[in-house]
C-alpha cells in the first residue's frame, strides 16, 4: 500500500510500463461500463490511464481519466488515508483496481 502511495503521490514512478494489451483491456472495460451507465457515445478514445501505480498477479492499480463526466471546476487538493497510508490527490478521478478475467 506504501509503494502504491508514494507512486500516486509523485514520489517516484512505477519501474514498469503498463503493457498495451492490459491498457486496452482496461480501456474496453471502461466503455462497456459507460455503456452500462447510459453513456452511448462513449469510445476508448475518451479514456486515458493517466497514472499507473503497480500490479499484483491479475491486478492493476490506474488512474483512469474519463472525457465524459464533467467534473467540477474547483482544484482538488485534499489527502485520503487507507489503512495509514496518505494519497494525495490532485484530481477528481479516483484510484481504481482493474482485475483482468483469467478466462
């Protein structure tokens, strides 16, 4: 969890990229999400995984930005602590797990 924070947090960047076929997965994934939230036009295009915090066997931890919510115009500066640990967050986007299906 420390290593996730300070990744967020800008203290340093993940050793690895995110590889392209997970990126696309998670791409995908958001759409069909978006879909399912009434959102029709919603393409991979409008989705961008700005941050990439780390990986654990099947799951990876994004900050997935989203071209169709309108978010509110104010700066966000605020800190969130999981379990002890500090992210500071800078945006309205939240860190999200993405688990890729083993099938």
């Amino acid at each position: 969890m420390e290593e996730i924070a300070g990744y967020f947090n800008g203290e340093s960047d993940y050793p690895d990229d995110l590889d392209a076929t997970v990126e696309l997965l998670i791409k995908e994934t958001a759409v069909r999400d978006a879909h399912n939230e009434g959102i029709v036009q919603a393409d991979i295009s409008g989705f961008e995984v700005a941050k990439f915090c780390g990986e654990h066997v099947v799951c990876y931890v994004i900050l997935l930005n989203n071209s169709y919510v309108d978010y509110p115009a104010e700066a966000v500066d605020k800190w969130v602590e999981i379990d002890g640990v500090g992210f500071h967050y800078i945006c309205h986007e939240l860190l999200k797990v993405w688990k890729r299906s083993e099938t």
